[in-house]
C-alpha cells in the first residue's frame, strides 16, 4: 500500500476501544467498528490511521489534548484520535462550522484517503467538503436516508400519523416530523454520495440506490466484520425458551413493532406461553401519569396495540443491551424476528446468523441477500403479519426430518454456515486493503 499512507476514518460514534482508554461513556451501536478497528490495532497495518468521532459539547471537554474550541487530538496505541463536538441530537440540521473542524483535522493528519463511515450525519458532508477530493474520498453506506423516508410511516393508520402527543410537541418530534428529518438527511445524504468517487456496499439495493445519485463513482462489494462476541457460542434448540421471539428494536415505526404484535396476536390462541422480548430504547414504559405524558404518539399507539390484543403480558422490554447482554437473549431465543420495513444489511440478523439462531426477515431493502429463503432463514413480505406468523410458525414446529433434525435446527446451521464466510474478518480486513490498494493505483492513475 506505498499510496495509502495515511487513512482517516470519520466515524459516526466513538469506537469503544477509545472510550475506554479515555474512561468515557460510548456507543455500542455500532460496535461492528471494533472488529476493523481491533484488527487495525494488532496488525502492522499498511498504513498509519487516524479516527474521528463526535462528542457532546460537554464531554468534549473532558478529553485531553491539543486542538481547538471544538475539536480535541489524542494518541490511543498507535492510531492518531480526534474528537469534535456536533449536536448528535439534531441530524437534519447542518452545521457548517464542522467544515472548519474537518479543515483542521485534515490540516494535522494529512491523510492520504478519508473513509466516511455512513452518510447520515452532518459531519459527513463536512468531511466531503472540507477535503475536497472524490478521488480519494471513501463511503461506507449503512442505509439509504432518502428511502428510509419513503417508507418511515410504515403501513400506520392515518389517525396514528397524524396523532401528537405533548411529548412530540414539546420536543417537535411527531411521526411526521420524524419523517421530514429522515428527509431532510436524505438530501443531505446525496449530497455526500455525490462527493465521493468511491462507495463500499453490501447489496444490491445500496448499490442501486447509490448509483441512481452518483453512477460515476465506484463501487467495491465489501461485507462487515461483527462484534467479537457473536463469534463464539451457538444456539441451541434445547436450551432456548420455546416460544420466545426476540426483536432488536422497536422504538420508531420502521422497526415495525407494530407488525410482530399484531403477528403475535394471531399467534397467542395457539401458543398461549408466547413471549417478546423487545430490545433498545423503551417508548411505552411508564411509573406515572407524568412519565405517559412523556410518551410518543408511536408509543401510546404500541401501548394501545398491546392492550387490545391481549399481549400486556406476553411482552418484555429488556432496555438497552450491550454486546454480551444481546448474545445471552439471542440464545435464549427460539427465534429473532426482523420486521423492519426497510433495512440495508442489519447487523442484527448478522449477529444472529453468527450464533445459529433462526431468523424470519421482512423480504425487504437488502435483507434478501443476506437470508437464502428456508436454507438460512425464512422471508415474508414487509408488513405482512398473516405471513410473519406463518413463518414463526414454521419455526416452532418441532416435527423431524430423516436427519433427525426440524425446520429451525437445518435454518441454524445454515445460518452460521453462511455468516462464518460473509462475516469472516480475515477476509474482510484483505478486503479493505485491496480496496484502499485499488483507490491509490486509480487515484495516482
């Protein structure tokens, strides 16, 4: 890699191997960093790399080392660090004052190539801006805003659209409004898109949808390397909680929660045990009529939902996970359900594919280049619940093939199988370096 002396990657979190070498809180959303990261760390990588990442105003402050009002420059190890402050809160909103921050970091890192980890956030425009060479300028796509806000109200009834509760007001974060940011990025996202001249993508649909904005840039397949948790252990079919379906995430419309309680409505005649267990943020959880007060207009329609199909106690919101906690409630699972009514490649499905547990998906976004239909997973049409129970169903049949085995013990296998090749972080960070090697020959070309 004599081209590529020096990579920058601009990160939408702090990696959490940094935030624990700072003792700072961090995000393990996305943790799937940490695998490339780690890998980076042990390697004597081909290039020396540099990471920045946004902080809150107030964390800024306690990080030690040089820079200016808003950005701070440290050493973790051997990869040169910069934190900025950027209001993580409001993503619609552009801050061109992060284009002088870029300005500075770029000035004191001096990389060879910028690799933008997602497109969402207003430092990734920043990014693109203050460096001004698409030539060298890389993308991660992680998902596709300006689709994400075609389809966010996600088969909701228009009374339920429409509602606004005092927490909404308050805060100006109705369904619809909702909505109008993932817009609003998403027109910032072209934007980004247009910028560069090199994208990596995992699936059809974000190479498609990447090439309807910028069908000049260049397009280099590269799948994800997981957690590192996720790559020991395996599911089993005696040790999970029969009839327990487990969801990542619930707490906006395009998660579809919505979906999998009315699918498990239909469901609970015949499975009266059934239990969901949702994870992340709790958007219908309250003590009082202060803390209802607080909650969303797609809370209280969940609340609504859970009570009128009977479901109060079949549900359990666990709260926030971190890795370990998620890999012990895949486990214990008998089933993870994706319900999404569009995703690019969640890295959920990935986790659970890793660990062998099976998965029912919304045949949406590029979800179906991650599930081959009844090898290792099952698909239904987004928002179809009559087809999300069928699939469920299917499942929990215990009835035995020749090999001894039933339908969710073959989908296991076949799941972790598969997510050992695509999930594979050798072959993914050889990946990387061919792509970094590629964009140098192209750009000295």
């Amino acid at each position: 890699m004599k081209e590529m002396k020096k990579v920058l990657w601009v990160c939408n979190i702090m990696i959490p191997a940094i935030g624990r070498e700072l003792k700072l809180p961090y995000s393990n959303r996305e943790g799937w960093l940490s695998g490339i990261f780690e890998r980076v760390q042990k390697e004597d990588a081909p290039f020396r790399l540099g990471v920045c990442f946004p902080v809150g105003g107030e964390a800024l402050g306690e990080v030690q080392g040089k820079g200016t009002e808003r950005v701070r420059s440290f050493t973790v190890g051997n990869t040169c660090c910069y934190a900025f402050a950027e209001d993580l809160g409001r993503p619609e909103v552009y801050d061109e004052g992060l284009e002088k921050d870029f300005a500075w970091i770029l000035e004191d890192f001096k990389p060879d190539l910028v690799h933008i980890f997602g497109t969402e956030f207003p430092h990734a425009l920043a990014a693109v801006r203050a460096f001004g060479n698409p030539g060298r300028t890389l993308v991660g796509i992680q998902g596709l805003c300006g689709e994400i806000a075609e389809v966010y109200m996600a088969g909701l009834p228009g009374q339920v659209q429409k509602k606004v509760t005092f927490r909404d007001l308050v805060r100006r974060d109705s369904i619809r409004q909702q909505q109008e940011k993932f817009r609003c990025r998403g027109e910032r996202e072209k934007k980004v898109i247009l910028g560069c001249g090199n994208i990596t993508g995992r699936t059809r649909f974000d190479r498609e949808g990447t090439a309807k904005i910028n069908p000049e840039a260049r397009y280099y397949p590269m799948n994800e390397t997981l957690r590192g948790e996720f790559y020991q252990g395996k599911w089993e079919l005696e040790k999970c909680l029969e009839h327990s379906i487990f969801l990542a995430q619930g707490d906006y419309p395009l998660k579809g929660m919505h979906f999998v309680l009315a699918a498990a409505a239909l469901l609970l005649p015949e499975y009266p045990d059934l239990k969901l267990y949702v994870a992340g943020n709790s958007i219908v959880e309250h003590h009082s009529l202060k803390e209802k007060l607080k909650l969303s207009a797609y809370g209280k329609y969940l609340l609504k939902l859970m009570k009128r199909k009977h479901l109060e106690e079949h549900v359990v919101m666990t709260g926030k996970l971190d890795a370990g906690e998620m890999k012990e409630r895949f486990l214990k699972s008998s089933v993870f359900v994706c319900a999404s009514v569009l995703e690019n490649s969640p890295n959920t499905v990935g986790e659970a594919q890793l660990l062998g547990v099976p998965v029912a998906a919304s045949r949406a976004g590029g979800i179906p280049d991650m599930i081959a239909e009844g090898e290792d997973g099952l698909l239904f049409p987004p928002g179809d619940v009559g087809q999300m129970a069928e699939k469920i169903k299917l499942l929990w049949d215990r009835r035995r093939d020749e090999s001894g085995c039933c339908l969710a013990q073959r989908i296991s296998e076949g799941a972790r199988r598969r997510a050992r090749l695509v999930h594979d972080g050798e072959k993914n960070y050889l990946r990387l370096l061919e792509i970094y090697d590629a964009i140098g020959e192209e750009a000295k070309g």
